[in-house]
C-alpha cells in the first residue's frame, strides 16, 4: 500500500491485543491480533474500506462487514475478496498493487474482530488546528491579468497535494499542500477561492488571485470528511464555507475569507424510514441552493438531505429542515435549471429528486446498480428534452433521466446507454455533442473512456484506450477540451480536444491524479 493516515492507526486502536472466542456454532472464531497489527489493520481499513463500508462497518455504499456478518465467512474466502475485488464495483487492493498479501491477511482477521470507536472531534482540537497563512489584508484586491477563470485545480491523490495548472497555457502554475486523500474541490461564488476537503477532514484554501495561487488558510474538521462547499445566495457570496463529516457525524461552518470555525452541529440520529438510531451518520454531498441561504446535506445512513439554513448564522443559529428520502445517499448534483437536486441512494438503486423551492421529496427513482453520478451530467435530449444522466459502481449503464416537469414522463428513467464497465463519473458541457464515460472499477475497461453522441443517442459509442486507469473528466470553461486522469503513481492528465477526440496534450509529473476541477465550471455547477 502506498500512504497510510499518519496518526490515524493510533486514534483508532484501543486494545493492546484483540482476542476471543465464538459466540454461535455457525460463525467463525474470532481471530487474535497483536497491537502493531491492529494499528496497522485500522490504518488500511480507514484508507482503503471506511468510505464505502463505514468506520463501525454498518455499510452504506458498501455492505454491513460488522463481526456478524463476516464471522460467517472463512478468512481465506475473505482474502480473496479484498484481494481480488468484486464484480460489484469493490477494487481488488492486492491485485492492483494498494496492500500485499500479507496485509490482506491481517485485514481479513481484522474484520472479523468488533470495530474500535474513534474517538470524538470538538471545537477545541478545531481550532488548534485553524491555521492563516495570508491574512485578508495581505491578499491582492483586484484579479489577476490572467484568465484565472480557465485554472484547474487537480488533485494529486495519495500526495496530498493539489496542483493549479493553466488552462490555456497547460502549464503547471504551482503545486500546494492539501489533505490527506483529498477528495474534491469547490470554488467561492465568485471563483477566487478553491477549497479543498481532505479524507483526513483538512480544509485548505486557495487564493487564485494570488500569483502564483497560494494556500492562504487551513483548519482541520474531524477525522474523516469528503464534502466541502460554500454561500452561494445573494447577499452571502463568499461568506460561509461548509465541511461534511464522515467521523464524527457532523457538518461545521467556517468563515469565508478564513476558515475561521463558527459552528459545529451533530447529525446522528434515526434512519428516515425504520428510526433506527445511527451513531455514525456521514455527511456525504453537500450543495449550495440557488434559491435560498441554504445547503443541501444528504445524511448517508439516515436516508435523509437535511436543508441547512445559514441566513442567521451569525446570530449563532442555524435552522435545519429534514426530508425524507432513501438510504445510502452519496453524491448528486444539480439539473440544468438549479431548482432540483438528484441525490443517488447507492445501495438502494434509486436517485432521489429534491425540489428546492418547494423544499419537498418529488420522487425516489429507480435506476441501475449503485448509481455513483459525481454530480451527474445535463443535457438536452433530442427526443425527451432535458435530461440528466448517473452512471453506476454495480453495472455498466448509463441511466438517463427527464428533468422536465412539464412532461408526461418527467422523473423517469427515459433512455439506458449500455457500458462495458462499471463506472464512476460521466461528464458532459453545454458545448459539447459528446458524453463521457469512465470505466474505472471494470476489471478489465479501467483504461477505456466511452463517449456517446447525445444528439445521436442511438449510434454506436465512441471509445478511446490509454496505458493505465483513466478517471473523472472535466471540461475547460469554452467547453472544447475535456481533461482526463491517468491513475498512477507516475500519473498525469490527458487533454482531449472535444471537436476531434485527438489528444492535445498530456500534462505529466503528477502522483495518483484524480479530481480536476476548472473555476469557471467548479463556481457556476456547469456539468
């Protein structure tokens, strides 16, 4: 494996030796292992399986892998798993080269032992953590003669490291420290700044007026996040950032210009549907309203997008409104008007629409096997009119939805494009007749892109082949190129010219790239 957390294995491990013995004839023995072993075991498990499965195991994106469940299999059968991976979109982490078989092996026992509890977050160690590098008045105060605009921000993954390159120029600009693991980018409302969210919960703040753009701030959340976004409503530009925990359970608002924190608010609770009580339930997506001083939250195990109202922020409160969706919510994004947010339930098969003015559930759809859209991809359908589109970590389809309430068949799934792969993200641009899909968890696609014709639907699917996994696309701000990752310690991002389908460029040097984010498209949700 490559980085592991620093810390993380010892925050986590609470016993100097794990042993015991079996509870049912049926299940397993409980395996025994040492301190170190533990504290290694934690490590990856945090790395590699506590997203999708949950620092306790109780499963969202991934199944429930608690003690119960897994003491019904044989270790050797558990090996092979998290060796080989499943045709369900898991990754086989020995096979691609992430942990040895050694480690698989001591992962394997290690599922089969009760999961130590982390220990909690507060405001204290926050604002330890809170960190200014540029003050606001040390900050240039007009942009730069640059079209800054077309920057990307790219994600160099198990670096920790984001790297600003040119859009125009394809040239890297600078390379700055970010979170472990950083998981994505978002931009202020008005583009200046990028802010990063790290698996290790560091938010980090980039100035893009800056020259070169330079990190001026960073505060560490919690143990383990991925959501970060920011005030988008009038009269709020720039003011408030928001970050989503995955451990602890909670969201907290920062200070715009700063990362300064003001609020830390707590979101376990009861499941929408059976009120079972969850201790860990993660906050996934997070976007801003357009049409109110809102965030949209989906609370990964309750099955719910909690509405965060941060009007009165300032006077210390926030106003939440809860709606009841369905379980597993992950990621999502906006249709083409900003009015409605798609939310993908993964474990449920289903995307469930929220209307944001009416502030209500419109329908939970049904589509393929553990939909994964990123923000999914809008377009204008020749037949159906507006659609949006979500790919799938379980199956090879690309599940197309009308986004037009005024049609018969609005909320529902009106065309299916079949891919070769299972996949993780589908990009397309209001200039583009293309859409792009990768095939990342596919066993044997990983380094295959698909694109299809969108004024064209029913032709044959274009695809281009590269050496290594290729992941997440993103267009520049004309919509003209389309920049794609090569998933490798020696990595780097493709350009492909939208017109041709020819590569433009590669831009090399980069340690396992992954999100890249364009301000222009990042600050106005163009996807």
């Amino acid at each position: 494996m490559k980085k592991l957390l620093t810390g993380i294995s010892t925050i986590i491990t609470t016993s100097v030796l794990i042993t015991g013995v079996a509870t049912a004839a049926k299940l397993q023995p409980v395996p025994t292992l040492s301190k170190a072993e533990m504290e290694k075991s934690s490590a990856i498990y945090f790395d590699r399986c506590s997203g999708c499965h949950g620092v306790l195991r109780g499963g969202a994106t991934g199944p429930d892998i608690t003690p119960e469940k897994t003491r019904k299999k044989k270790l050797k059968s558990l090996e092979r798993i998290l060796y080989e991976g499943t045709d369900g979109g898991m990754p086989g982490w020995g096979k691609d080269g992430y942990i040895t078989k050694a480690e698989t092996k001591m992962l394997a026992k290690y599922l089969q032992i009760k999961p130590p509890i982390p220990p909690e977050w507060d405001m204290k160690k926050t604002m330890a953590s809170w960190k200014v590098h540029v003050p606001v008045s040390k900050r240039p105060t007009k942009a730069p003669n640059t079209n800054w605009q077309n920057y990307f921000g790219v994600v160099q993954r198990d670096a920790g490291l984001v790297t600003i390159v040119d859009g125009d120029t394809k040239e890297k600009i600078v390379t700055l420290k970010s979170g472990f693991a950083t998981h994505i980018l978002r931009s202020s409302s008005t583009g200046r700044y990028m802010y990063a969210i790290g698996r290790d919960g560091k938010a980090s703040m980039m100035d893009m007026w800056a020259t070169p753009p330079n990190l001026v701030a960073e505060v560490r959340t919690g143990i383990d996040a991925r959501s970060i976004d920011t005030s988008k409503y009038k009269g709020f530009e720039d003011k408030y950032v928001i970050v989503g925990n995955y451990w602890p359970s909670h969201y907290m608002i920062l200070k715009g210009d700063t990362l300064e924190p003001i609020k830390i608010v707590g979101t376990s609770g009861y499941t929408h549907d059976t009120n079972e009580y969850r201790l860990e339930s993660r906050v996934a997506a997070i976007v801003a309203s357009h049409h109110a001083p809102e965030w949209l939250l989906n609370l990964k195990e309750l099955g719910i997008v909690m509405l965060v109202d941060y009007s009165k922020v300032d006077h210390g409160t926030v106003t939440e409104t809860m709606i009841d969706a369905e379980r597993a919510l992950h990621d999502g994004g906006w249709d083409s008007t900003k009015r409605y947010f798609l939310a993908a339930a993964n474990m449920r098969d289903t995307i469930s629409v929220i209307d944001t003015v009416e502030r209500k559930l419109v329908k939970n759809i049904k589509v393929g096997t553990k939909p994964h859209p990123g923000r999914g991809a809008n377009w204008i359908d020749p037949e159906f009119g507006r659609v949006w589109a979500t790919v799938h970590l379980g199956e090879g389809l690309v599940s197309i939805i009308s986004t037009d309430p005024s049609k018969k068949y609005a909320w529902t799934v009106v065309r299916e494009w079949e891919l070769d792969g299972n996949s993780l993200f589908i990009k397309t641009h209001d200039n583009s007749e293309w859409v792009y899909c990768d095939n990342t968890i596919n066993k044997e696609k990983s380094k295959t892109l698909t694109i299809f014709n969108k004024n064209n639907p029913d032709a044959k699917p274009k695809e281009i082949t590269f050496e290594k996994n290729v992941v997440h696309m993103e267009y520049n701000k004309a919509g003209d190129e389309v920049w794609v990752s090569l998933w490798d310690a020696e990595g780097e991002v493709v350009v492909i010219d939208d017109k041709t389908l020819n590569i433009k460029k590669r831009i090399k040097g980069l340690d396992s790239p992954t999100g890249k984010f364009n301000v222009y498209n990042t600050t106005h949700d163009i996807y």
